[in-house]
C-alpha cells in the first residue's frame, strides 16, 4: 500500500472529533472523512457557529475551521466513506458490559464489532484498519476475524493506534504528545501498515517520538497506562484521608512526594475522586483479563485502586451529611461543577454523579451550576443510574445558570470540578445569600481556605484537617 489519500474515521466522539482534526489540519493532501450513525451528532460537527461543536475542548474550534471543508468533512455516510478510504480508524464507544458475561467488568465491544462487520460487508478494495478506541488486549485479533470473513475477499491490516489525549487538553496532547504508539503484526505487510500510518503522524512528530510494536503490547500499553495514571490518583486520595485525621496538609505533602524527581510533581492533585470514560473502564477491564488467566492477586492489586476511588467520593458525600447533622432531608446543596474535570463538558463517571446520588438518597435538594455541561445531560446522567425516578430527579435537583443562583440559599457548596471560574467568584456576595452556618465542602483543593474561613464559611477541604 503507498501513501494514504483518503482516510475514513467511524465514531466522531471526545477521540474522533478531535483526533481527525488534527490530522487533516497537519496533513492537508490527506481527505479525513468522520462518520457516525448519530445524525445529530454530525450536523453538530457541521454547524456553522463553532462554538456550538458537539463536544467542548480548548482549541478545537480553530483547528476545526481550517481544516473543516478543505480536507476535513463530517458525515453520515458511513458506508461511502468506507469505501472510499484507504485507512479506516475506529473511534466508539467502549464503555464497560452493563450485562451478561463481564457485566461491570468487561468493556462492551457490541459497538467495534458492529464496525468491524460493516467495514468487512462494504469495503471493494485493501484496507488498514486502526483501532482508536481502548480496547480489551486481543481485540486486534477479533476484528482481524470479522474482516477475514469478508464476502469481498479484499485484504485488511489491522493496526492498534491508542489514543493518550486527555479531555480538556486534547488539541495539545494531539498537536504534541509525548509518544505516538503503533502496534501491528510483525510480517512484511503488517510493517508496511505501520510505516503508512508513521508517515501520517511524522507530518508533525518528531521521530523519536513514535514508537512501534506488535498489536498486543499497543493494546496493554494503553491499558496500563491508564491503570498507573490511576493508581497515582488513588494513592494520593488514600493518603488525604491520612492527613484528615493527623492534620497533615496533602498539599504540602505531594508537593514534598512530587519533588523527589524519580516520582514526579504530575498527577499527584488529591480530589474527591478520578471520573472520565477512560480510567475505571480500562482498570476493570485490566482486572478482567487477569481474572481470565487466573491472575487472582494481580486482579485484586489494580482493583483497589477502583476500590479506593469510590471510597474517596463516598466519604466526600458522608462529610456533607454528617456536617449537617444527618438531616440533609430538604436542605439545599449548590454543586459548583459537574464535569469529571475542567475544560470539558464531558460528564462519564464525573464524581459529581456519585456523590449527587449519595446526597439525594438522604434527600437533599441540589443545585448544579457548571460553565459547560447541558442541563440535559445531568438530568440524564441521573436518570441512568435508575435510583429514582425521573420525576424525582427533577423535581430536587434544580441546573442553575449561575454559581450565584446555584447558592443563593444554599445550606453548604460543594466545588465538583476544578473550573477556573470559581476562582475568581465574589465569595462574599456568596456567603451573604446562603443559609449560616455556610459550609463549603472543596472536593478539588481549587479554593483559597483561609480566605473563604476569613468570609465566615466553614471549610471542609479534601486531606486538610477540618474545624
Ligand atoms: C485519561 C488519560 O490521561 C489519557 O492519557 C487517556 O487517553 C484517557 O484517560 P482523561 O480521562 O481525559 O484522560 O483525563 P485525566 O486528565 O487523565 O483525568 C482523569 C481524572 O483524574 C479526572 O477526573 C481528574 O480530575 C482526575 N485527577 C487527575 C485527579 O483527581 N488528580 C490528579 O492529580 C489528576
Ligand atoms: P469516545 O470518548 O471514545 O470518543 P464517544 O461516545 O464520545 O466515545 O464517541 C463514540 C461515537 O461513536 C458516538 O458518537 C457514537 O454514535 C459513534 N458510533 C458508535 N457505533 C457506531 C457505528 N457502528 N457506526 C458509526 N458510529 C458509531
């Protein structure tokens, strides 16, 4: 196979959208097609008025209006487009089996294999196939077993791609990342598979920066990846509970842990816990894998880092309530926040989620308030969890349009999310229009205590010792 022209990436998600943008900005001789069976979801791509893309990162929309029309196009035109590319990504949604063998372990591959069927049904002539989204190890080879069964006999290579951009940061992890990963099969065609797909991203990273290996060691990496990012998360919660109770300061403890320059400063902000669509997916299905070949104390090793997230945002909700005495019943609650990190309008597995459920079972009346999330996709993000109905949802959970209307009478604030935005709130204006005693529960560590203390709130911050 020479030089890739037309590529094809089926799932214009948090990973396609911006990933395929990126790649048509940097290689504009290359025509990146994004489809997906979601209508809506492609004419939100198409929208005239950038700042209404379907998902919100920092500097998407630039990248997006040079490109888009030029060499980038978004479609529902699935089939088309697969015929027409040389090299296909496949970018949806993994999300962990809700169901039948693996339930809340496995991830749910019903999504790729339906791509991998439809590719193997349409495609006339030879493919690359990449598989983008994190996937289970072996799942090259499934996909590898569908388009060998392809009526048209064509010949497929199937490459694994992980992606490593974070939410928020993604046009910058894409534009310079740390490392690209490619795995494929170690026979001259599958060489010459990768070496299509480096020719791709060498347009913008240095070489250096590629790494190439076989399928399976791409697919662990990104799996373990995750898993350590994780486990660094959950080591620092495990250890703000310490500090709770001795009067350590977390902060300046990771700052004293982060130092050492074989640990790192990075990833060590203790927070009322790790949300996103990648890191508990990706543990319990590491989890998984080693229950699968009898790993028993490898499984139960990574699981306690899962194990320690949800113990992290549990005791966040129990502080709230036991702070109001265990009478939370009809008290309002303001959520600053309800994005599992800032600078996305993602919501899958956010905290905020969580600790809202604990906080409506004792009853308690919230009011959300976050820069960047719809306030459909809250009350859905309730609703899924089917513990109450959605009547109930509504009818105590109120979406403010403003961090100040979301605490005017508010028994205690809850800060979910790191947004900047908070920062910079008039406290005072806040304080005045709450019910006293004003508590404020910082699940980030993002505000200034001893200046919220000098308002008059009380403050319950994440590893700092309580009044
Ligand atoms: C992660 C990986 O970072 C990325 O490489 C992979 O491709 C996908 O999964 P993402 O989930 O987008 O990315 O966000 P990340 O920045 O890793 O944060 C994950 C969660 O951990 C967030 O809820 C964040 O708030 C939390 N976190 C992160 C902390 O609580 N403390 C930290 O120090 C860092
Ligand atoms: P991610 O974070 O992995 O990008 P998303 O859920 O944001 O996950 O995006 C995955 C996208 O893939 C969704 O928009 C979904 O509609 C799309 N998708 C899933 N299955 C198919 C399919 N068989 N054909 C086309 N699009 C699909």
């Amino acid at each position: 196979m020479g030089r890739i022209k037309n590529i094809c990436c089926i799932g214009a998600g948090y990973v396609g959208g911006p990933t395929m943008s990126v790649i048509a900005q940097k290689c504009p001789n290359i025509r990146v097609v994004v489809v997906d069976s979601n209508e809506a979801r492609i004419a939100a791509w198409n929208q005239e008025d950038l700042s209404q893309l379907p998902i919100y990162e920092p500097g998407l929309e630039q990248v997006v209006a040079e490109a888009r029309g030029r060499n980038l196009f978004f479609s529902k035109e699935v089939n088309q487009a697969i015929l027409d590319a040389d090299m296909i990504f496949i970018s949806v949604n993994t999300p962990t089996k809700t169901y039948g063998e693996g339930k809340g372990m496995a991830a749910d591959l019903k999504w790729v294999e339906a791509c991998a069927r439809q590719i193997a049904d349409v495609a006339t002539s030879p493919k690359i196939v990449v598989e983008k989204s994190t996937l289970p190890v072996r799942t090259a080879q499934a996909i590898k077993d569908i388009l060998q069964n392809s009526p048209s006999k064509v010949s497929f290579q199937v490459l694994s791609n992980p992606e490593f951009l974070a939410e928020g940061t993604a046009v910058q992890d894409l534009l310079n990342p740390d490392r690209v990963l490619i795995g494929g099969d170690q026979d001259p065609e599958g060489q010459a598979a990768i070496q299509a797909l480096v020719e791709i991203y060498q347009a913008w990273v240095p070489m250096e920066k590629i790494l190439t290996t076989n399928v399976w060691s791409s697919e662990l990496s990104k799996l373990t990846a995750n898993a350590f990012l994780a486990q660094r998360v959950s080591s620092i919660n495990s250890v703000s509970e310490l500090c709770e109770v001795t009067g350590a300061d977390i902060e300046e403890v990771a700052k004293a842990i982060g130092t050492d320059s074989r640990i790192g400063p990075k990833f060590l902000k203790a927070s009322v816990g790790f949300g996103g669509s990648c890191f508990q997916k990706d543990i319990l299905n590491l989890v998984y894998i080693c229950r699968s070949f009898q790993l028993h104390e490898v499984a139960d090793y990574w699981e306690q880092v899962v194990k320690i997230n949800a113990h992290q945002r549990e005791r966040f909700a129990k502080k709230i309530i036991k702070s109001l005495y265990y009478t939370v019943n009809g008290k309002t609650i303001a959520f600053l926040g309800w994005a599992f990190k800032k600078d996305t309008n993602d919501t899958r597995e956010s905290p905020a989620i969580y600790v809202a459920d604990a906080l409506l079972d004792e009853r308690a009346l919230l009011a959300v308030y976050d820069p960047k999330v719809a306030e459909e996709k809250i009350y859905r993000d309730l609703d899924f969890l089917e513990n109450r109905s959605s009547e109930d949802n509504k009818r105590l959970v109120q979406v403010a349009e403003s961090a100040y209307e979301a605490c005017k009478d508010a028994s205690a604030v809850a800060v979910l999310t790191e947004w900047e935005e908070f920062n910079s709130l008039d406290w005072e204006r806040i304080y005045s229009s709450m019910q006293k005693p004003a508590l404020l529960f910082d699940g980030r560590n993002l505000l200034n205590k001893q200046a919220l203390e000098k308002i008059g709130f009380i403050v319950h911050a994440i590893g700092k010792s309580s009044p």
